[in-house]
C-alpha cells in the first residue's frame, strides 16, 4: 500500500508538470493546446530512445526530450501565429494524432503498438523498488518546485505581464509596441519544454512506455486539472493535478463496487465521468478552486 | 501507372465526397456559432449507430438508415448543445471547444458502455465489383456516393431558397445585422446545429457503409474531416466540398508513396500547408 501511494505521489507530481505546462499558454497567454499529450509523448519517445538505443546518461535525454518538444511547439505556434485561436486548437489536435501514428508505425524506431520497454531509470535494479520508488519521488518533486518557481517568476515578471496582455487582448498589446508573435511563439516552446520533460520523467519512471499511454485522454485529464485548480494559477495547477489524481483513483476503487458490468463499461464510466467533471467545472467554477488573484479581462470582441 | 493513378483519383473523389457531408456540417457550425465544435466527431459515431440499429435491427435500406441517423445525430447535437455548449458559449470560443472535447468523450463512451469495442458491420449484400473503362467500382460505393450527393443538395437547395436558410446565412454573414433585422439567432443557431449535427450522422453511417463501426469511428476521421474544412476554407459551405475532394484524392495519391496508416497525416500535413500559404483556404473569407 505504501509503494502505491508512492507510486501515485510520482503520477501526481507527474501530471502536475503538464498542468504547469498548460498553463503557461492557456493560463498565461490564452493559446489554446488541444495536443499537449503530443508534446508529452515526444518527450518521452526522444529521452526512452536517446538512453536505451546511444546509452546516453537520463540526464541528457530528459534535456533532449525538453528542447524537441519546444522546438516541436515553437513550430506549431509559428504556423497559426498569426490566425485566430481556433486554428491552434486544429493544429494541436492533429499533431498529438501524428505523434501516435508515427509512434504506432515506425516499428524501426518506436517497436510500435508494443511499445519501448526496458527505459532506464535512475539507480533502477541496484536499490530495492521501494527505494527507487522514493528516490523517484523525491526527483519529481525537485522538478515541480523548480518548474513552478519558473513559472511564477515568469508571471510576476514583466515577461508574464505581456503574455497576459496578449491572453486579454492581443491588438493592444501589439499596439503597445510589444512583437506579439515572438511572445506567442516563446511561450509556447516554453510550455512544451515543460510538457515534453513531464515525458521524459514519465518513461524513466515506469520503464515502459507505448502509443496507447498518449491518448487524447491524457489531454483531457490534464485540461480538467488545471481549470479545476484555477486557470492562470501555477498553485492551483499543481493542486489540481492532485485533485485529478486522486479522483481517477477513487473511481477506480469505487468501481470496485459495482457488479454485473462488463470491464469495458467500467472504463467507459470512468472515462465519461473525467469528462463530464471538466464541464461540470467549466460550468460550475470555472475559474476554478484558486482563482487567479486578477481577474482575467473579459475579450471585447 | 497511369491506371493505377486514376483508380485511386476515382477511389479519392469518392471518399471526398462522403467526407464532404460531415465537414459541412462542421463548417457550418462554426460560420455561424463562431466555434470549432469537435463534438462533431461523437455525432458522426452516433450517427453511425443509429443508421446501423436501424439496418440491422429492423432491417431497413441503407437509404432509409441514412435518414434515421441524420435524426438521431441531429437530436443529440441540439439537446446536447442546449444542455451543455450554449450556456458555455458567453466563455469565449476556446472555451466551448475544450468542453465540445469534453462532450465528445462522454459520448463516446456512453456509446461504449451499450455496445462495447466491438466492430460492427451493416447487413449488406455481397456484390462484385463493376469494371468500367478498365477501374474497378464496388456498387456500394456508387450507392453511398449518390447518398451524400442527395444530402448535400438538399443542404444547399434548403440554404439557397428557403428563408430559414437566408436566415442561417444572414447569421452567418453578421450576426448582429441579422438580429437587427428581426431574424432569431437562437432559433438559427438551434436549427445550424441539427443540420449539421444530422449531417455528421450521415457522414457516420456512410463512412459504416463502406468499413465497420466502433465507438472511435467520429474520433478516427475527425482529423480528415477539420483539413477538410480547413483546406477550403473554415466557415465556407462549397468550401468544405472542395476541401474535402482535394482530401479525399490527396489521402488515396499518398498511397503511392507512404504507408496505408499514415493517411491521416495527409490531412494534417494539408492543413499545415494552406495555413502557411493562404490561412483563409481556398474559398474562406477571414482567419485572422
């Protein structure tokens, strides 16, 4: 039981990345990322890859896994830069669905739909499991407090000031003189370095990963943390990632109880049930349990 | 070669044209409700059972299943929309999108928890294929061609001559103007989203026609269907058609040169092309 809730501490802190990570386009600079399980599989694909098929040190793939998914994002957002919202949420989409596909096909690289086992992770084999369960802990919490100091710096900087402005109004800002694209585009590098990092921790921590583990879902899941926690808020993003941990997990306790159904009606209860929790948030709180401190303004047009 | 090439120019301008209905609708949700509505892709799956009951449980036509998909996706879509979209709406239009992301996945899997995983194929008659001018055609495939022919002329007959179809694309055009002039948006918005919810269900079963269904059938080509829209331009009706062609060829062409799986990306890789070239695609109007 122990180990469980270890090992459901390192998802938590896991998913906590990617709520950060979201935040910093959707919370910060109102971009919109439909496709962020992409950028985190990328991650994952390029650290599992660089350290099981060169023998790199982790810490190398998990800087590698970061910087392609930033390149990856700066590319999406260079794209739809200049277009409305709605394009990057097409775009976004379509790239999380390329990544699968790429990942389920290229068996050369990927080993496809059987996925790449066998990921280093760190003292993995010469502890005890428990033992690299908690060292794995401790890691991944070292990396939410330095990504959340990032993004909080970031927000209180003038830098988080001008992505806001961008989020409330992009033409104001740009008649303030400020290049609204650069801004748009960093932010987005920035975010799914964060993202692709969650990835990369993701392989190293359960040493297998596959096409099936990057579904849409994911996405989902991570899009419900952080309006649950409080978009524009990095607390409430981490807060909210517990909150989703903890709910996936409930339900599938609370499952438990449930006789006479099939295990593919139980899965799609727990699926229809995350869904349905983000529209009762969006509908119900939808600034979420910690609220940013100023209050978004509402877009004129 | 050249045989081979016009097979699949032919197989391509089929599988347009069938995707051509879902991405109307598509597109017409969002000239008039202003949001990419990708719940679109559980109408089309909804649709898809619904057409599929109706064939195999009561054993009607494949024409006649057609119309009680439209039915039921339509219904979905506005009872769904009123519950769920439209209070959302006054959030912005990426709002709404994450909770039309969020409304496909609950009704996805309501859709798995009746019927599960399994694929499921529509009762049809075997029969061989016709040669013609040396390509080859399957019966169903001119069957289900004819059927989205007729959908889509009545979409742009009820648009073209009607007045709640001059209303729909008033609202379209400047939704204030049009409620200046007395024409009641929430009734158009209402009617958009059944047509084009109806029309994803079409799509469905024409698509379950041809293959099988499974709960993921909307999921599966809701990438094809947005290039689609994107490609001829986002919010422009004939521009979905035109899209939707140059799709559906593109996905068969690319069979020339790079796997049966990677079809998809066809559609991603057009999308990222027109955006960068013409973002407001080859009929669109605006998109910035």
């Amino acid at each position: 039981m122990d180990s469980y809730l270890v090992a459901m501490a390192v998802f938590a802190g896991l998913y906590a990345l990617l709520a950060l990570g979201l935040n910093v386009v959707w919370g910060m600079t109102g971009m919109i990322n439909l496709g962020l399980v992409g950028f985190f599989g990328l991650g994952a694909y390029v650290s599992a890859l660089l350290c099981r098929q060169t023998g790199a040190p982790i810490v190398v793939g998990i800087a590698a896994a970061a910087l392609a998914a930033a390149g990856a994002g700066a590319a999406v957002a260079l794209a739809t830069a200049r277009l409305r919202g709605d394009y990057l949420a097409i775009i976004t989409l379509g790239f999380s669905e390329v990544v699968r596909l790429v990942a389920s096909n290229e068996l050369w690289l990927t080993n496809g739909t059987d996925g790449i086992s066998g990921i280093p992770g760190p003292w993995r084999g010469r502890v005890a499991p428990q033992t690299f369960n908690v060292i794995y802990l401790a890691m991944v919490v070292l990396a939410v407090l330095a990504v959340l100091a990032v993004c909080e710096r970031i927000r209180h900087s003038p830098y988080g000031r001008v992505l806001r402005a961008i989020r409330d109004d992009d033409q104001v800002a740009a008649v303030a003189g400020k290049r609204v694209i650069a801004f748009k585009v960093q932010a987005f590098a920035v975010s799914a370095a964060i993202l692709g990092l969650a990835g990369a921790l993701w392989g190293h921590y359960t040493s297998f990963i596959a096409p099936d583990v990057f579904t849409p879902l994911v996405t989902i899941y991570v899009v419900l943390a952080l309006t649950a926690g409080g978009t524009g808020n990095n607390v409430g993003a981490v807060l909210g990632a517990a909150l989703v941990i903890f709910l996936m997990e409930g339900t599938r306790f609370a499952t438990g109880w449930l006789v006479g159904l099939a295990p593919v009606q139980v899965a799609a209860l727990r699926e229809a049930l995350i869904g349905a929790a983000l529209l009762v948030v969006l509908r119900v709180r939808p600034r979420g349990l910690l609220p940013e401190a100023i209050v978004p303004v509402q877009a004129s047009r | 070669m050249p045989r081979e090439i016009a097979q699949l120019v032919l197989n391509g301008l089929m599988a347009g044209t069938i995707l051509a209905v879902p991405a109307i609708g598509f597109t017409a949700i969002y000239a008039v409700l202003r949001f990419p509505n990708f719940a679109i892709a559980s109408h089309l799956t909804i649709g898809a059972f619904a057409g599929w009951l109706a064939n195999v449980s009561l054993g009607l036509p494949a024409a006649l299943a057609v119309g009680v998909a439209f039915a039921a996706a339509g219904v979905a879509g506005v009872v769904s929309d009123e519950l769920i979209l439209k209070p959302l709406r006054p959030a912005g239009a990426l709002t709404t999108a994450i909770a039309a992301v969020a409304l496909t996945l609950v009704l996805e899997n309501v859709i798995r928890f009746v019927f599960g995983n399994d694929l499921r194929g529509y009762a049809l008659p075997i029969r061989r294929d016709w040669q013609v001018a040396g390509l080859r055609i399957a019966p169903q495939q001119v069957q289900n061609f004819g059927l989205a022919i007729v959908a889509m002329t009545a979409v742009f007959l009820f648009l073209a001559f009607t007045r709640t179809g001059k209303a729909m694309r008033a609202v379209a055009d400047n939704p204030t103007l049009a409620s200046v002039k007395g024409i009641d948006t929430d009734r158009v918005a209402r009617l958009t989203t059944f047509v084009a919810m109806g029309l994803a269900g079409v799509g469905g079963v024409l698509l379950g026609l041809d293959t099988s269904i499974d709960p993921l059938t909307g999921f599966r080509v809701i990438l094809s269907v947005f290039a689609a829209a994107v490609v001829g331009g986002l919010g422009s009706i004939p521009g979905a058609v035109v899209g939707a062609l140059t799709i559906g060829v593109g996905e068969e062409l690319s069979l020339l040169v790079l796997a049966p799986a990677y079809r998809t990306v066809v559609g991603f890789a057009a999308i990222l092309l027109v955006l960068t070239l013409r973002p407001r695609g080859i009929l669109g109007e605006r998109a910035y």
